[in-house]
C-alpha cells in the first residue's frame, strides 16, 4: 500500500464509513475475532450484570458476550461509526434476552450512569484516543465498585511494524497505559500475552500478539 491508501485504511479503521464500511468490518471481524474472544473471557461475564463495551463493530463478535448476561443482564455498547452502530443494534438486540442499548457517537464524550457497570471491555481502542488518562478516568466513574476492565491491543512492536503511526494512531507503550490505569484508580493491574502467530497485512507478513490489559475497580 502506498500512503495514500494507508490513509485511508487508517480512517475507517478508526470509524467504517460510506460504501466501504461493510467491507471493512468483515475483515475487522477476521482479524479481532482472537482477540475480542480473550478480551471477553477474561472479563469473566456472570449472567445479570450490566456490561459497556467500546467499539462493538457490527456486534457480531460480542454475541456470546450478551447471550452470557442472560435475560436479566444489560449490554451498553459506544461505537463511533453510525453505520455500524445501527448494524450491532439489530444484531444484539435480536441475538439476546439482555437489554441491550447502542449508543452511536465518541466514548470520551459519552455520559453514562455512574456507578451502573458492572464490566468493562474494548478492543483496539487506545490507538484512537488522544487523552487516555482522561478517558480511563471516565470508565473508572462508570463502573461499580469491584467492576472489571479489559483492554485489547496489539504489543507496540507489532503496530510499529505497520505505519499507522503516521497515519493518527496513538503507540503507547504498554508501560504508560499500565501507570495510567493505576493514576485513574484502577488496581490488581495485569497483562496476559497470546500469540496468534503469522498474519498478511497487504505486503508485510507479521508476527502478530494480543495483549489483554486487565484491571479491577476495588471497593473503597
């Protein structure tokens, strides 16, 4: 690929928009299915409890996420991209006993109940924020006392292997998104590496991870 369409991969990356928003998750959805799955599990879902997830897609990858909250759980989902919110509505709503809300706009602007979550996941998020600390300082107020976090992302080694840096992806190292976390509240920080092996990325062929960031709102 040549700058010109990096470009443009980058900014549907960041919100799938238009004739090629369809397209573009297909492929999101083949290649964070690994990831949304470990990101998911190790949120450790219980049927009742009331879940935000940033960034669902189409919602496809989340089905068994708000199958497992059963008929008394509730899902909240923020995605960016209008044309994938309206598709994850009639997706989750459809998939699950669980009320489910879709709210369609940016998560760093997002007003929620405070106190109401019981989790929270997002994969590939902390690429498109500009104010992390900011950011996990809101998801800290919206999660109940002893409600989980879990971060999906790609170890800085493999992002950097690609040029999205160039293109508005924010690399952090994982270091800074750990002391971030603790800064915003957030303890019982950890990190869980799984290796998905070799993957095509246009011309490039990379050795490709998934970090899961995890993290526990304590009590008191």
């Amino acid at each position: 690929m040549n700058a010109e369409q990096f470009s443009g991969v980058a900014a549907q990356l960041r919100e799938p928009s238009g004739e090629a928003a369809n397209k573009i998750a297909e492929a999101m959805e083949k290649s964070n299915a690994f990831i949304m799955a470990r990101a998911h599990e190790l949120l450790q879902v219980k049927a009742g409890e009331t879940i935000i997830e940033i960034g669902p897609g189409s919602g496809e990858l989340s089905k068994p996420l708000v199958s497992a909250l059963g008929p008394k759980g509730g899902y909240v989902g923020l995605e960016m991209s209008e044309k994938m919110a309206a598709a994850a509505r009639e997706n989750l709503q459809a998939s699950s006993a669980a009320a489910v809300e879709i709210i369609h706009g940016d998560c760093q602007q997002a007003e929620l109940q405070l106190g109401r979550a019981d989790g929270l996941t997002a994969v590939n998020l902390v690429y498109f924020i500009d104010d992390l600390p900011g950011l996990l300082a809101k998801i800290h107020s919206w999660l109940g006392p002893d409600g989980r976090l879990t971060l999906g992302i790609r170890s800085p080694t493999v992002m950097r292997a690609m040029p999205f840096e160039d293109h508005g992806f924010v690399i952090r190292p994982l270091d800074e998104i750990l002391i971030d976390l603790g800064r915003a509240g957030f303890h019982e920080i950890g990190l869980k590496y799984f290796d998905e092996g070799r993957a095509s990325f246009g011309e490039l062929e990379l050795a490709v991870d998934s970090v899961i960031i995890h993290a526990t709102k304590t009590a008191g």
